[in-house]
C-alpha cells in the first residue's frame, strides 16, 4: 500500500518536472522571432501571448499523458 502511494507520488513528481520543462522549451521557442525579427509592440506582444499560451498547453498535455499513462499501467497490473 504504502509503496503504491510513493509510486504515484514520484509519477505526479515526474509528470510536473518535465511538464514545466517542455513547456519552458516551448514557450522559448515559439517567443524566440520576438528576439529573431526584433519585433516591437503589438507584435511582440501577439507573440508573447501565443508563446504562454503554448507553453501552457504542452505543460498540460505532458501532465496528462503521463498521468494516464501511469493509470494503464496501474490497472494493468
């Protein structure tokens, strides 16, 4: 029981560290023409938007799938 526990504790641990990860690649990535193009004002900030909002997304989708993925697993065995 108590090891179940711990390992669900480490899977939400490694879902959450590499969510936070690929969503930061992500966000630098889809913000990087601000720095590219040297984009100003509304522009840089459309993008800037886009660049959270992106991160954000695959921040969610990585925390998602892993945890589901975990879950078949779990019930699997």
């Amino acid at each position: 029981m108590a090891g179940e526990r711990d390992a669900r504790t480490v899977e939400i641990g490694y879902a959450l560290v590499t969510g936070a990860f690929l969503g930061g690649v992500a966000g630098v990535v889809l913000a990087s023409p601000v720095l590219v193009f040297g984009l100003r004002g509304t522009a840089a900030g459309a993008v800037a938007w886009v660049a959270v909002a992106g991160a954000l997304g695959v921040f969610g989708v990585r925390v998602v799938r892993v945890l589901w993925r975990y879950d078949r697993r779990r019930r699997a065995s």
